[in-house]
C-alpha cells in the first residue's frame, strides 16, 4: 500500500493531458488542410488565410489561446470558428477519460493487477493507453472532416491499425493474457493468413483502379477541394491549433466564448479534482472482474461512469451541432448516392466476389496449423517465442490480426447484406476501415457492439437535427466513433454482458 500522500502518478495525468492538447492541436491543423488539398508539410508552418501571416510559436497554445484573446487574428483580426477550439477539448478529454479508465477507475480487465501505484500500472500498460489513444484521436480527426465532406481518408485508419500491431507486439505481460480478449494460435495463424489476402486484394483493386482512373478521368469527386495556392486565398477559418490571436488591446469576452469557456473548462476541471479527490483509485486491488460485482466493483464503475457522462454529453452535442450545419456537400453526396442506386446490388456482388481470396487464405491458415496442419509444431513455437524475458511479439500481432478480421468482416458483411437487401448503398467503406482498425486495438467485440450502439445514437442525433436540416446523407464516421468510445468504456460491463446473453440465445435457438 503506498503512502496517502504518493502523487507521483498525477504527473503521468499531467503528460497525457499535455500530450493530448498537443495532439488535438495537430488534429486541427489535418481536418482543415486535407479536405483543402493543402500538404501537412507545405507550409511547414501553420498560418492564418486571412492574411497569410505565419502563426507565433506561443499563440499556438491549445485552448488557452483561442479564450484569452477571443478567437482573433493577432494581425488581421480575423474571426475564427469556435468549432475548432471543440476539437482540442474533445482530444484531451479524450486522453483524461481514457486514463482514468486505464489506470484509475479499473474499467478494464487484463491490465497490471499490481495495486501499489497508478503510476506504476501506467509504466507497465503503457503502450495499450497509446494504442487506444491514437485510435480516437484518429477517429476524432475522420469524423470532422466526415461532417464536411461527407468522407473518410484512411490513411488514418492505417495509421490506427499500424500503432496498433505495433504496440500491441510490445505489450503481452502475462497478467494480460488471463483476461484480455485473445485469440488462440491456430486462429491467430488464420487471421494473419486472411490480412495478407485481404491487403493483396486491396493493392491489386486500388492499382486497377487508378489505372482506369488515368485512361478515363472522371469528373471531379465528391470531396475534392482547390490545390494549396487556391486555399491561401481562402477567407475560412483557421484550426484552432494554429490560431492567430486577437490584438492584445481587445480584453472583452465575447458572450459566445464564455460559454464555451465555462462548458469546456467546467468539464476539465470537474473531471481533473474527481480523479484526483479519489484515493480508491490506485489504493484497491486489482481483481479480475465477472458479471456479479461485489459493493466495492460497483462504486468505483459508478465513480467513474459520474466522471465520464460529462465529457460524452459534450461529444454528443459537439456531433450534433457539427450536424445542423448546411454545406454544399449535403447535396452533392445524395446526388452521387442517388445515381450509384441502380448499379448498388452489381458493386455488392462484385465486393463479395473480391473478397472470397481472402475467405480462402482464412480457411488455409486455420487448417495448416490445426491439429492435423502440417505447420502445427512450428506455428506453436512462433506463437509462444519470448523476447526480453516476458514480450511474446507473436501473440501479440496475432491479437491485433484477429480484431482487424473479425471487425472488417462484419462491418462488409453489413455492406454487402443490406446493400443486396435494399438495392442502395448501405454502408461506406470508410466506415468498414474504422471498424477494422478499431478492432485492431480494442478487438472485434468492442466493434460489433460500438456498432450497433452507433447505429441508435445515428438515429437519435438524427431526430435531434430534423427541424433544422432535412435530407437523408447522415455522416456516419462520428456516431460510429462514438459508439466505440462508449463500447470501450463499458467493455467489461455492458459488452460482455451483451455477448453472453447473445450466447445464451444462440444455445436456446439452436437447442444446444
């Protein structure tokens, strides 16, 4: 037991904090360059497009910036969006509520069970914290330029997945593999089997694709935005994370800012003093955790969920406000959904039909090393081979094939099945890569059921912004993430119990 007194783990809060303000400040800089058409590295510097001035080094501070001088242009004055400062707050709640899941509310199952400090547990669980935070702050970044443009770049999504394999190869203590979701060798071998045929599809489609692409131009896409130079003459606003600051002589707050100042500070500053007013957080022991929770289990989930609605309220609303907004792509995108209907089932067909390869490889993989597979022995040996005394990289990667799988597979399975059923597209293959790469990090489970929770908040954000905007294109990208943070909170509460009822089921109707 330590010491009432040992705070040493606050400044591990105090870096994620940090860390996550830098992040959501970059995040800014993606979601308006990309859909622009303007290089991350071209400027180099971040700059205003009001006057094009180059942006000062401590005018660039996360949220304080945008609040002290009242969201202005030090130079020019220009205004700039208060939705950008929403982006910053979202990433380091974000990085607050995911560390407080980690390592101080105990949310999660198969995490060091070392009870002695929070800080210790995040030095040892401290790549599968990265992991999931580079996941959301992924997602944080698809889903603005989702509510733009009405599409998902995946190269974030690859991005997702690769710290993902990564960080999980690095990550397999022994503790871990107890009470972490993780698939056994023969699966493993399978997935990873299914992942070279499904990354050798999608080369050899893309490849086709631009080919045909560049012997019959089509008109310009959805999305497509002016080049760089054009931009620089653009009189939008900046991201936050670059923003020029108001001329210092201007010290009113605006009635806007301040609301927005005390929304973003009150839940910052409420979820900061709970966390840290709450011993119990790193003096328990760390159990493993059933569906029967004792009075103990109980209270810290009910702590925790008190410190985490804030922050998803604001998310939510956030989705929603982002939503009412009218832009020329709403248009655009039922039109091109529209004409791609009578040719909807064909593409369905033609996706099952390219996926069948890796069906195929799936099927291989699993016999080859199954109990009569001829690649058994020497699988085994890979599966269970141990670096630096504990690391078994093998099982690791193996975790993350198996999520990346199970979760892709069920999101084209959606696609494919309601695109048939219903003659339109269904489901956005964006989409299908957020899933995938999700379940990269947080294993097919959290998909599916963040799936499904997505699809309700969808449909109540929906309801919400019909008397100020009509039509039928919904953004999907950030209500699915949404319904993945939520899965993932609540991964050893509400998903495993979801799954054992749907297994329960499944016995009852096939009479097992």
């Amino acid at each position: 037991m330590p010491h009432s007194t040992d705070y040493w783990w606050i400044w591990c809060l105090c870096l994620v904090l940090g860390f996550s303000g830098c992040i959501g400040s970059f995040l800014n800089v993606v979601i308006y360059r990309l859909p622009r058409g303007i290089p991350l590295n071209d400027p180099c510097w971040s700059f205003c497009p009001h006057c094009h001035h180059t942006i000062r080094w401590y005018d660039n501070i996360p949220l304080v910036s945008y609040f002290v001088l009242n969201g202005r242009c030090r130079d020019c004055g220009g205004t700039i969006s208060p939705r950008y400062v929403v982006i910053e707050a979202m990433m380091i709640l974000t990085g607050l509520v995911l560390f407080d899941a980690f390592f101080v509310g105990r949310m999660l199952d198969g995490l060091n069970p070392d009870s002695w400090s929070v800080a210790f547990r995040f030095g040892s669980d401290w790549p599968i914290f990265a992991a999931t935070l580079i996941l959301f702050a992924a997602l944080i970044a698809m889903s603005g330029v989702d509510l733009e443009e009405y599409w998902v770049d995946i190269r974030f999504t690859h991005w997702a997945a690769l710290f993902g394999f990564a960080l999980h190869a690095v990550w397999t203590p022994y503790y871990s593999q107890q009470n972490w979701p993780r698939p056994n060798a023969q699966w493993g071998f399978a997935a990873l089997m299914a992942m070279l045929g499904a990354i050798t599809t999608h080369l050899i489609v893309t490849g086709l694709w631009k080919h045909r692409q560049q012997e019959h131009p089509q008109p310009e896409e959805i999305g497509a935005q002016p080049d760089a130079a054009t931009e620089l003459q653009s009189t939008e606003p900046a991201p936050i994370g670059n923003l020029p600051l108001l001329a210092t002589n201007d010290k009113m707050f605006s009635f806007s800012a301040w609301l927005s100042a005390l929304v973003v500070y009150g839940t910052l500053a409420m979820i900061v003093l709970t966390i840290i007013h709450s011993p119990s957080g790193d003096l328990a022991d760390l159990t493993p955790k059933t569906f029967t929770r004792n009075a103990g289990e109980a209270r810290h989930i009910s702590e925790f969920w008190i410190r985490a609605i804030p922050m998803l309220v604001l998310i939510f609303g956030a989705i929603v406000a982002g939503s009412v907004i009218h832009r020329p792509a709403d248009q655009h995108i039922e039109e091109t959904l529209e004409s791609e209907r009578p040719r909807a089932r064909a593409m369905a067909a033609g996706e099952l039909l390219i996926w069948l390869p890796t069906i195929g490889l799936f099927g291989l993989g699993w016999w080859l090393t199954g109990p009569e597979g001829p690649f058994r022995d020497l699988w085994s040996q890979c599966w269970t081979w141990r670096i630096a005394g504990s690391v078994q990289p093998m099982l690791g990667i193996g975790t993350a094939a198996w999520g990346f799988v199970l979760a892709g597979t069920a999101g084209w399975s959606v696609r494919i099945f309601f695109t048939l059923v219903f003659g339109k597209e269904a489901f956005g293959t964006g989409d299908i890569h957020i899933m995938a790469a999700a379940g990269a990090v947080l294993g097919w489970e959290v998909v599916v059921v963040g799936f499904l929770l997505s699809s309700v908040l969808a449909l109540m954000g929906k309801a919400l912004t019909l008397p100020f905007k009509s039509g039928r294109a919904l953004p999907m990208g950030p209500w699915l993430s949404l319904g993945l943070f939520l899965a993932w909170l609540g991964r050893d509460t509400g998903v495993r119990a979801f799954l054992h009822q749907f297994e329960t089921a499944w016995r009852v109707l096939t009479h097992r």
